[in-house]
C-alpha cells in the first residue's frame, strides 16, 4: 500500500477531517505533520460531535495508531485535555504517538503571540492567539524545545535560559510585561513530561519500518494551501508549510512513498482570519450561506469567528490542487448549497483590465475581481443520496464543472457532516 497524503486547497476549514475520519477505517497509521491547536477539524461519528486541533482524526478507530510528527508543534496542555475529552464521553483510549522530534509550544508563545497581535491593532493577522508565530520563530532560531528536552532538567533549563534571553528583553522593553522566569518554566514541566512519557517515541524509525512494511499510512495536514508561507497568501498566512511537498518531512517518511494526494474543497468558499478574499460575499446572502454551512453553520472550530463566506472560487482552487500536487480531489457541503435557485461560480479574476485563470501574486490580489458565472441550482435536499446518478441534474452538472474548472478529478463528494453521507465516484 501507499502513503495518502489528505490537504487543503483553500484557506483551510475545507472538511479535511471529515475524509480522513472516513479513510483511517482502512489505515493503519494517521499522522499529523505539522502546525498545532491554531486550527481544528470538525468530526461527527458515533460518539458524538467533536472538534479535533492537535489530536490526529484516526483517534475514533481503536486499531489505528495516530501519530503527532515531528513536523508539529505540541501543545501538551491542548494534548492532554483532547484527549481526556474523548474518554470522558465514551472513546475507547485511542493508540497514540508522539515523536520524540516533536517541539513544545511553550506557555511564552502564546504570550508572545497574544501582546504582538494587541500591539499590532489594526494592523494584526488574525491570530488565533495559539502561539504558532512565536513557536515556530524560535524553531528556525534554533531557540526551540524538543519532547525529549523534558526528559532532561539540566538540559531543558538551558534551552529555557537561552530561549528567554532576547524575550525578555522584549517583555521589559516592547510588551511593559514582567520578566519570565527559567526556575518557573522549567518546574511547569515536570509534570507534564511524565504525563506523555508513555506516548513519545521515535516516530521516524516506527515509520521508516511500516513504510517498508507496505502498510497503509494517511497524512493530515493542517489549514490551506492558500495558507502556505510560500505559496500562499503571505503574510496572511500560517508558520509552516501547508503542503503535501512538507508532508515527508514533517512525518518523517520517504517522499516517494507518498502515491496519493487527495485536496479537500468546499462547493462554495469559507476563510477565517484576515487578507485578500476575491470571492467574498457579504449581508444577507453571506449570513444565510453561513448558517447552513456545515452541521453547526461556518464558525471557526478553535476560535468560534465567524467564517468569512464566498462563492467557488475556481481560480484559487485550481492553484491550490496545482501546488499540492493533488492527484484527485473531495467536494465537500454540495449539500449546504440545496437552498439555491442559482449558483454563482467565480470562474476566473478581472486583474488591470483583463480576466485571468492564474492565481495572482499577493502583492496584486487585493486588486483581482472575481467575474462570476451563474449555475443552475437543484434547490432540493441531497443529504440522503449515495450515489452520483441519483443526485438531480443540476447537481451533477455542478460537481462536472468544478472538475473542469480545477482540472483535478473529482473522486469523492459529501453531502452531510456524517461519515455515511459520502458519495464515490
């Protein structure tokens, strides 16, 4: 078997989850491979409804082994409360790794993280406040803390001391916020070192053997591709790389093992946070399309925000299966979009006068309008249907134009929140 690497062609908030709850029933692993509890997946089973940030969306499976790469960054406090959260409510005690490569979003972070976006005003990100900026800051400054730092205090005293060197001088000198203290930091984590002792491993050997096993492995990513420092739309967007490219190396698998990228979209388009947004809609019509949205409407699952609501943006989409290399692609929602007589189809952008399929630079996105083409709706409930031939006219020539539109195979539609409402192509 091969490796399936599930993604983000948008903003995020795709329903990545979703596909990944359904296709960890034939897996043996899931792995995340990067960010951390700035952004969450919505999942609806059995159990009930939860909202998963750091957990990998394998959990609900007792013979899956869901593993926190070292591509990630580790909240412990967010880990051990997730994970409480699902046995509290009857979840067998998932099999759980960690990566002893993983690096720790330390309380600092998210101070950090909280006072530059109240300096910034008017002028801030969007932030989820989760500490994701800072964390990652201190990972290419070499100033970050592993898993397995905690497990020496000499040592995880040093990494603190020379972490909080310049922060302090920040705190004193930019924040007007009292000093951190390395004695105080250090006796913080402890505790917690010992409460995910059981879980942490060398994930990049476990994996390097199932690889060569042939057993079946998913990678979730996290957010967008939209949402990529690199490819996305800077600096609107996260602190690590969104990609299936990343997906390797922050799992800690060989690269040609992954044969499969699958790149989640929605029928119409949602963001949270701030930055350019072409297909944005706004009154009524966003309010109403939000409402319907999803199993509890387009709330933020970390920060309850409101999603920013558009129409289908084809030529963001496109883009976004483009640089995620997708191999084929999941339509999620068609179902929210029942309550339409038309549909509007943002097909391409008008940019200085002319209309364009490609996706612009960020510096010139603010400047793109989107030039929509109106579809026929099948106003009708879908939620039901489980096969492509059953849905209304309407509705397959909608799924058959997104597929045009994006060039990338549509293989799999969802027409609910619910595992079972999946449609195969």
């Amino acid at each position: 078997m091969t490796v399936t690497a599930i993604v983000g062609a948008n903003w995020g908030d795709e329903g990545k989850g979703k596909v990944t709850d359904v296709l960890a029933a034939q897996s043996k692993y899931v792995v995340r491979y990067q960010g951390g509890s700035n952004a969450g997946h919505t999942i609806l089973n059995p159990y009930g409804k939860f909202a998963l940030h750091i957990l990998p969306s394998g959990v609900f499976y007792p013979g899956v082994c869901n593993i926190i790469g070292p591509g990630t960054a580790l909240n412990i406090d967010d880990f051990l409360h997730e994970l409480k959260g699902l046995t509290d409510r009857g979840v067998p005690e998932p099999i759980l790794r960690i990566s002893d490569r993983a690096q720790i979003v330390m309380p600092y972070h998210k101070l950090l993280d909280q006072l530059e976006e109240e300096r910034l005003g008017d002028l801030k990100f969007g932030s989820t406040k989760s500490g994701i900026a800072p964390f990652y800051s201190d990972k290419v400054s070499k100033l970050g803390i592993q898993v397995s730092d905690l497990f020496d205090e000499d040592r995880l005293r040093l990494r603190v001391e020379a972490s909080l060197a310049a922060k302090n001088t920040l705190m004193k000198h930019l924040y007007s916020h009292p000093l951190l203290q390395t004695d105080e930091i250090v006796q913080q984590f402890a505790d917690k070192a010992e409460q995910i002792r059981p879980y942490v491993v060398d994930s990049s050997v476990l994996l390097q053997e199932v690889v060569k096993r042939g057993e079946r492995i998913l990678v979730e990513g996290q957010l967008g591709a939209l949402r990529d420092p690199d490819h996305g739309i800077y600096p609107y967007s996260t602190s690590s790389s969104t990609l299936a490219g990343f997906a390797a190396v922050g799992a800690g698998i060989p690269p040609y093992a992954i044969k499969q990228i699958i790149a989640v979209t929605k029928a119409y388009s949602s963001c949270v946070g701030a930055g350019p947004f072409v297909s944005e809609i706004k009154g009524e019509s966003a309010a109403e399309l939000r409402q319907r949205g999803g199993d509890a409407g387009e709330f933020g699952v970390t920060t309850g925000r409101p999603r920013r609501m558009g129409w289908f943006d084809a030529v963001a989409t496109r883009y976004g299966c483009q640089i995620q290399g997708a191999t084929e692609a999941v339509l999620t929602n068609l179902d929210v979009l029942g309550y339409l007589e038309e549909i509007p189809v943002c097909t391409a952008y008008e940019l200085d006068g002319s209309r364009t399929l490609e996706f612009p630079v960020s510096a010139r996105l603010d400047q793109a309008k989107p030039v929509y083409e109106n579809v026929k709706g099948w106003n009708c409930d879908i939620s039901s249907i489980r096969q492509f031939g059953d849905l209304p006219d309407a509705a397959q020539e909608y799924v058959l134009l997104v597929e045009k539109l994006i060039g990338v195979p549509i293989r799999t539609i969802s027409v609910g929140p619910r595992r079972e409402q999946i449609i195969e192509r």
